[in-house]
C-alpha cells in the first residue's frame, strides 16, 4: 500500500478551510491547515507536505509572493484557490510556478481529480504507466517519468511543471500545429478562459533553456496565426 498523500491547505477563512478539510479527509488525504504565509512556509520546512492548496488572499503576504517564495527552493506542487477571476491572476500564478488554477466556487470533486491528477504526475500517488516515457531531440531527452529534462552535456535542467507539460505537448506531436488553446490545456488543465499569452510567456522561457539561439528558435517554431510546433525529429 502507498503512503497516504499530505496535504497543507492554506486559507484565512475558516469556514472554507474547514470545509475543504472535511472533504479532502473523507477522500483519504492527511490534511494540514495554514491561515497566513507565516504558517505555510512553517509546515513546509517542518512536515513533509505532497501538495499545497494556495488562497491568494492572506493577511499578511500575497499569494503570489508566497507561490513564488516556495518554487525558488522545492518542487512542491501548488494548487492555487481563488475568488480571484482575471486572467491576469491565473497567468500571473502560472507563471511563478503554480500547477493549477481554480477558482472559487468550485465543485470538491473537481478539486480532489485536480489534486490526484497533479499527485498523479508528480508520482505521489500510483498512477497508471503504459512504457517508459523518454523522449529524445538533438541530443535532449524529456523523461516524463523522471519529470527531467536533461541537457547533451548531462545535466539537468530546472523546468517548472507547466514548462515540462508544454514541451511534452509538443515533442509528442512532431512537426505537427498545436493551437494555443490546446497547449493551454496541457499546462493549465482549465480551458474556462484561455489566455494566449500564457502560452507565449511560456514557449519563450523554454527556447531560453533548450535552444542554441533562443531569438532563432530551430526546436520550437512559431507559425503565424495558428499556433507552435515541434520542428525536430523526436525518438
């Protein structure tokens, strides 16, 4: 039997994280409970957390700050739970390393298949595996079990997990277009209100860390008005 999945929710409003507590216990998760970023980054550095449920709405730190403060040092995985609906919010979490976005109300089964889907990639919780997943381009290789991306020269290079889901997207369908629409999906797994430019901030930190040229992209090619594609033989 797998070790039971902890879980840190980190939300001021008691009733909300009361509620979320009783349901993700019933579900079978080991909850802890954060009302301040002072609290959160506490439990993180003493109890082995699998998985953060985020409010961006804190008493005394943003959201954001806190997102980005815990992905400059860890892996952690990062839901992030707000009343919050722009998609300037949803791009700005993704982009200091959230996993996901959902916003309040929401539907507590949605919020348990979000968290065993991230636990799932994450390999916290058993999920299914087919074959080895190892992709290879020029001398890179993307091992989706592993979650790594390794350079020619050996090393491994830092992705966040949306950068990872993105290029995955893409080596998988060489030479094929993929529209923004469906590459937000791989990263944010919520088409509600998808955002180009999320894509676009996306695809142009990966060409920073994979290609020779970053302003000459020869792995990831934009093509005008439809979308990206993977330019390179994969095997």
């Amino acid at each position: 039997m797998g070790k039971i999945p902890h879980l840190l929710i980190v939300e001021d409003d008691e009733l909300v994280q009361s509620l979320m507590g009783a349901y993700l216990q019933r579900d079978g998760f080991t909850i802890s409970l954060a009302a301040t970023g002072k609290e959160m980054l506490a439990a993180i550095d003493t109890e082995h957390i699998d998985l953060a449920l985020l409010d961006l709405g804190l008493p005394d730190e943003d959201g954001l700050s806190l997102a980005r403060q815990v992905r400059a040092r860890s892996d952690l995985p990062i839901i992030v739970i707000t009343a919050r609906k722009g998609k300037s919010d949803r791009l700005a979490a993704l982009e200091v390393g959230a996993d996901d976005y959902l916003t309040k109300p929401f539907d507590p089964d949605e919020l348990v298949l979000r968290v065993r889907n991230i636990l799932g990639r994450a390999g916290t919780v058993e999920a299914p595996s087919i074959r080895s997943e190892i992709y290879r381009f020029e001398g890179w290789s993307l091992d989706m079990d592993a979650r790594a991306v390794i350079a020619p020269d050996g090393e491994h290079v830092a992705f966040t997990r949306a950068e990872l889901n993105l290029l995955a997207a893409l080596v998988k369908a060489p030479n094929r277009v993929l529209t923004r629409a469906h590459l937000l999906d791989a990263v944010s797994h919520d088409a509600a209100s998808p955002t180009d430019r999320l894509i676009d901030v996306l695809v142009s930190r990966i060409r920073k860390k994979i290609e020779p040229e970053p302003k000459a992209p020869q792995f990831i090619t934009t093509v005008v008005g439809c979308g990206y594609k993977f330019s390179r033989p994969v095997t």
